[in-house]
C-alpha cells in the first residue's frame, strides 16, 4: 500500500512540474519510475511480468512527450470542453 502511495506521490509531483516544459526534469522523472519498477520486482511487490509492463508503459509515455512535448494538454483543470464560460452555439 506505502508502494501505491509513494507512486502516486510521483505521479502528483510530475504533473506539477510538467508545464515546465523542461527535459531534464523528464529525463529524471522516467528514470526514478524505472528504478522503482526495478526495486518493486526485487523486493517482490511486482512480478518480472508487471515489472515489464511497467517499463513498456515508461517507455511508450517517454516517447509520447518526446514527440509531442512535455507540458499538460488542454485547456487546464475544469477548463474542458463542457466548462460553463464557453458559449453553445446550438441555443
């Protein structure tokens, strides 16, 4: 459970930082997920098999954002497509 805590923290603290835009920071975060699948195998909280998925689930995000940038898409939080200030054409 702490595993699926600290992995979420991650996951928080990187999206924080994703509109940085900043390739270091990427490079840095993929490699962190790549030591904790390894651990997590190790220490026997994945097996080799999640592990692996793991890892192809890295590398195909890693190369998402190196095509397609490091920032967050879209409007931003509560600004999608059903936000209140947009107005409808249909009325």
């Amino acid at each position: 459970m702490a595993l699926v805590a600290v992995f979420i923290l991650i996951v928080t603290v990187s999206v924080a930082y994703a509109a940085t835009d900043n390739q270091d920071f990427f490079n840095r975060m993929f490699n962190a997920h790549k030591e904790w699948v390894t651990q997590a195998v190790e220490n026997k909280q994945l097996t080799p098999e999640q592990g692996q998925a793991w890892n192809n689930h890295f590398a195909q995000m890693q190369k998402f954002h190196e095509t397609n940038g490091f920032g967050c898409p879209g409007p931003g939080m509560m600004g999608g497509y059903f936000n209140d200030s947009q107005t409808d054409s249909s009325q």
